[in-house]
C-alpha cells in the first residue's frame, strides 16, 4: 500500500473538496509544493508554492493509504496491547486528575497533558514538547510551538477550539536534532504516524505521539462569534479562554473568559453563549465530518474529558487516558501510587459512554454521510465505516439538518453579528430541535401505549 500520494491528487481530491483539516503534514515531504495558508473561512489549507507534480506527499485524509487500524496495529499489536472495536488498541483505561501542583485547574479538564509533558521534560525523555500555546494577537490567536522548560509548556495547557497547523514546527523538527513529544489531533497524529513512515528523520525525533480526543475543530469564527457577544472590540482582546472552570457548576458547564488589553476580564458561562451547543456543530471544518478517529487511535497514548455522571459534578473537571506505549503506561502508574495522580481504572463502556455522541455521529452518520457524498457521485475519502443509507429516518433528518448547519455557518459572512446570523441559522437549529422533540414525543407515545396495553 501507498503511503505517499501525487501531489496533484491531493489537491484534485482532499484539498479541492475541502476534506482537509489544515494539519500541515503535507508541507513537511521533502519538496513540497505546498504551504500552509489562512483562508477568510478562517481555516487554513495547503496552498501551492511550486508547481503541483508528481512529487509525493503525505496526508491523512488520502485515498489507498493504511487506516489508523493498520497504523496502530503494526505499533502496538505485538507489545501486549488489547483491541477493542470501536476505539482500537489500548493497555489502561483510566479516569482522573493530576493532584500536583496547579495542573488540574490551569488545564482543560484533568490536567494531565500538561503534567505528562513536564514529566516527560524534567525526567530527560524528551529535549522538546510540541503544544499549542496563544499568541496575544488578533491576526492569529493560537499556534504551535516548539517549549524546552516549564513555563512555555505549561502556557500550552487547555483546549483550543481554533485552527493550527504544524508547518513550522515540523520544519523546527528537521533542522533540529533532538527527541520530543508531540500533542495533537488524531487526524494530525495519523499524519505524524505516516510522515514517520517516509520520512525516517521524524521518527527518529517524535518520540512520543500524544493524543487529546476530538469532537470536532472549528474555524476561527467560532472564536470571533463568541468575542462579538462581550461587547467588547476583537481587537482589543489579548487573551481568551475557551474552557474557563465556573466554581459550583458542572464540569460541562464551563465558560469562556477574555482580557481585553485594558486588563479588563469578562467571564461568561457558555450556556449563555449562541453556538457553544457542540450538537449543532457550528463553524466546524468539513473535513470533521468525514473522520472516524475520535479518541487518536494511533496515538502512544491519548488524553479526553470524562463525560460520565460520576465524574461530571465535580466542577474541576476529570480526564479519560488510554494509554498504548509501556513507558507512558509505566509514569502513569508510578505516580498513582506515588499520590501525584488520582486516577481509577475504567472500563471499555464507561470511554464509550463519555463519548457516546461522537461515536453516534462518526460512526453511524459518517456512515449515511459518505453515502450521500457518494450518491452525488464526488471524490469521497476512504474511511473505515463504509457508506450506508441507514435504516431510521428520524437518525437521517438529524445527520441531514446538521449537514446543512455545519455549511451554513461555516461560509456565513454574519459570524460576527450574532442577530443577523440567528436569522441565517435558527430556521435549521429549530428544524433539528423538532425532530428531537418529535422523537422523544413518539417515544413516549409508545411506552404509553405499551403500558395501557397492559393494563
Ligand atoms: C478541537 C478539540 C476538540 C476536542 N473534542 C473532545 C471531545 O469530543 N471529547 C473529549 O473528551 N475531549 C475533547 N477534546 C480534548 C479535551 O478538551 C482536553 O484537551 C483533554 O481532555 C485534555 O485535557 P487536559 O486537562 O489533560 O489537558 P491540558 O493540560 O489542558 O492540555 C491540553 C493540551 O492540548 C493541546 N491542545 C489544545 N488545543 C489544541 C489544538 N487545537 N490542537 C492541538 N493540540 C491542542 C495543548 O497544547 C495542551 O498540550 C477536544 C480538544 C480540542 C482541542
Ligand atoms: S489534511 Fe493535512 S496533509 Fe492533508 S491536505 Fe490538508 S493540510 Fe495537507
Ligand atoms: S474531528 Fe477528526 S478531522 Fe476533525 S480535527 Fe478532529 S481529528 Fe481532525
């Protein structure tokens, strides 16, 4: 099988759809035609620098290439790691939280990628962590960047709802030796893992493949629609939170928090917020709905939130790890008995259910999707879950409406007038609510009917 494909596939199929995520790996083949631009959607793809030729290139959206099953199969099926179906290769599953030090609440939920990376840094393992960190500028919020000591990789904790792309630090990766540890998207992972493949360079320096799980990535009007509902000037905002732990409430039910330049903070619960419900899916990339990885399945290890009720009260917030590398395996367990982590073990239900809606959506409806796209007759990714009009037509109208949501905001001029983009999206948000409320309806018609039959 193919790892690398012609760059001018690439770009007649996965860039020219638009089923690109923006990761970068596609800069960093040797010759390259490609560089990494922000398109006005606010999402970056790969824009032609050289002349397209058939110069191969690496992505992990292409057609004829290892899936993430194949991937990690070949890493991990001979190092004693169990399977599971739905979420691949795994050794632990824990829930928990980092105890030390400031890591649980600086961090998105637990703290703990944060606390690994250090841990990785201050034992020597690694010279380099690779994280996402804010920029304090309105042009480009948060990038990637290569940290050597604590305080830039700490800068790195909580969760960016916000493109990013890895051009410049795989570029810092080959013309500098050195061992690091990388944290990134599934989907950029699995690139990581075929750049690996081709380009033994970065598998001698990548030590270490971490994962956070992923629902779905915006575009940079997200963050700018959310900012728009401050009253405060964009421009004027020099720090942004998107995942602000509100004292008292439930770990989901957390804020967004901005400084503006003045030193002015501003903290609202994202209930409150117009486009914060992930179920809508706003100004999510296209490319999101044609993925199948949502926990990072070729990842070493891979870090989520613990959306389970026993853990959900606790405002604080609580990660889900699954660990796949023994050394990582090895840290973790060490510092649970050390005190340094409170962390239980799962089981393979329990990360199922913290994840359920995501499963549904990347499963059963990329399922319906991929048939849609197919029906059309286009270019459509190969995935693992093969495309099927699925049998209910309730499940269909939802994937159908979302769909529609997911294009609308996206391309929307009015994402920064919050009014004026109600009126372009509340038609369709209040298409999908009904076919909610008609099913719990019929639903509840059946049992009753169930019941007086009974009777
Ligand atoms: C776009 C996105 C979607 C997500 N969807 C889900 C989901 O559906 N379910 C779920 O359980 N968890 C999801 N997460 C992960 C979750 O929000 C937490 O990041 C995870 O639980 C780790 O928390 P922590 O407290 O251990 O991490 P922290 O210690 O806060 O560290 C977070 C780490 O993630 C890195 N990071 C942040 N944003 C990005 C980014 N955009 N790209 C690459 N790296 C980044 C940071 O640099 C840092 O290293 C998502 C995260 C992102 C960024
Ligand atoms: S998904 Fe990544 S590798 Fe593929 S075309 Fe887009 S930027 Fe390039
Ligand atoms: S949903 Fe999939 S494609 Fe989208 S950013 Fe996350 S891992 Fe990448």
């Amino acid at each position: 099988m193919n790892i690398k494909i012609n760059s001018q596939t690439l770009y007649k199929t996965v860039i020219q759809n638009n089923y690109c995520s923006g990761c970068g790996i596609c800069t960093a083949t040797a010759n390259s035609p490609f560089t990494m631009q922000l398109t006005q959607n606010g999402q970056y793809l790969p824009e032609i620098k050289n002349e397209l030729s058939a110069t191969g290139t690496v992505c992990p959206f292409a057609n004829d290439q290892p899936d993430e099953t194949q991937i990690a199969k070949q890493l991990f099926e001979n190092t004693g790691e169990q399977f599971h179906t739905k979420f691949g290769y795994y050794k632990n599953i824990y829930a928990g939280y980092v105890h030390t030090e400031n890591f649980r609440m600086q961090g998105s939920s637990g703290g703990s990628v944060t606390w690994l990376t250090q841990q990785l840094l201050d034992k020597n393992l690694i010279d380099y962590v690779i994280n996402v960190v804010e920029q304090h500028s309105p042009e480009i919020r948060f990038k990637y960047q290569v940290s050597t000591n604590t305080e830039s990789n700490t800068k790195g904790s909580k969760s960016k709802y916000y493109p990013t792309n890895l051009e410049e630090v795989l570029s810092f990766v080959k013309q500098h030796q050195g061992r690091y540890a990388l944290v990134g998207l599934p989907c950029f992972i699995k690139g990581i893992r075929l750049l690996q493949q081709t380009e033994p360079v970065f598998a001698e320096r990548i030590l270490f493949n971490i994962s956070i799980f992923c629902g779905h990535l915006k575009s940079t009007h997200y963050l700018s629609s959310l900012i728009s509902q401050f009253s405060v000037d964009e421009k004027a905002v020099k720090h942004f939170d998107f995942r602000y732990k509100i004292p008292g409430q439930k770990a989901a039910d957390y804020g967004t928090k901005i400084i503006t330049t003045g030193d002015k903070s501003f903290i609202k619960p994202n209930k409150e917020l117009f486009g914060t419900n992930w179920g809508w899916g706003l100004f999510k990339l296209k490319a999101c709905d044609y993925c199948d990885d949502i926990i990072g399945e070729t990842a070493d290890i891979s870090f989520g939130d613990a959306w389970i009720p026993k853990y959900e009260d606790d405002y604080k917030g609580t990660n889900i790890i699954v660990t796949r590398h023994s050394v990582l395996d090895e840290l973790i367990k060490t510092h649970i008995s050390k005190g340094d982590l409170h962390f239980e073990k799962i089981s393979p239900g329990e990360l199922i259910q913290s994840q359920a809606g995501g499963f549904r959506h990347r499963r059963e409806g990329l399922a319906y999707r991929l048939y849609l796209q197919q029906k059309k007759g286009d270019f459509v990714p190969e995935k693992r879950v093969k495309p099927e009009k699925i049998k209910s037509k309730k499940r269909r109208k939802i994937y159908k409406i979302r769909m529609q949501l997911q294009e609308k905001s996206f391309y929307s001029k009015h994402y920064n007038n919050i009014p004026a983009l109600k009126i372009e999206l509340l038609p369709l948000i209040h298409k999908l609510e009904r076919v909610y409320e008609h099913s719990a309806w019929t639903k509840f018609r059946l049992k009753l009917k169930k019941w007086l039959k009974k009777q």
